[in-house]
C-alpha cells in the first residue's frame, strides 16, 4: 500500500551507472620517494653517513629540501 502511494503509477527508470576507473599519477609516487629519501638522509647524517655530498656544503640542508618538494609533489593532483 505505501509502495503504490509513493509511485502513483510512474513506471520508474533503470539507474545506469558509468564507473570511472581513477588514474594514479607519476608525481605522488615519486613525492612518497622523495619523502622516504628524506628520512633516510636525516638519519644516516647521525651515523656520519653523507649520501648527498655531490651537493657540497649545501648537502646539510638537502633533507629539508628533499621532504618539502617531496610533500609538495605528494600533494599535487
């Protein structure tokens, strides 16, 4: 009874539903590795370990800078 109240005799349509597949993007993952390398610099300074020294003395700095582009091309779309 309530089920003929609500449609008054419209014949209802067929939802037809489209799924688009999402695309993952090249950035975030190269973000989450920039990030990870990051990590992995500022750690391996405490054990005397230079993996940037190619960067010279700027290479005190290059975790900082590795985590921030890393986040910002994480964040990217």
């Amino acid at each position: 009874m309530i089920n003929k109240q609500l449609t008054k005799g419209y014949k209802m349509r067929k939802a037809i539903v489209i799924r688009e597949e999402q695309k993952t993007s090249i950035l975030p993952v190269i973000g989450g590795l920039m990030i990870g390398f990051a990590v992995i610099d500022f750690a391996a300074s405490f054990a005397g370990i230079n993996l940037t020294s190619f960067l010279g003395p700027a290479s005190r700095f290059s975790p900082i800078v590795f985590g921030l582009i890393g986040s910002a091309l994480l964040n990217s779309k």
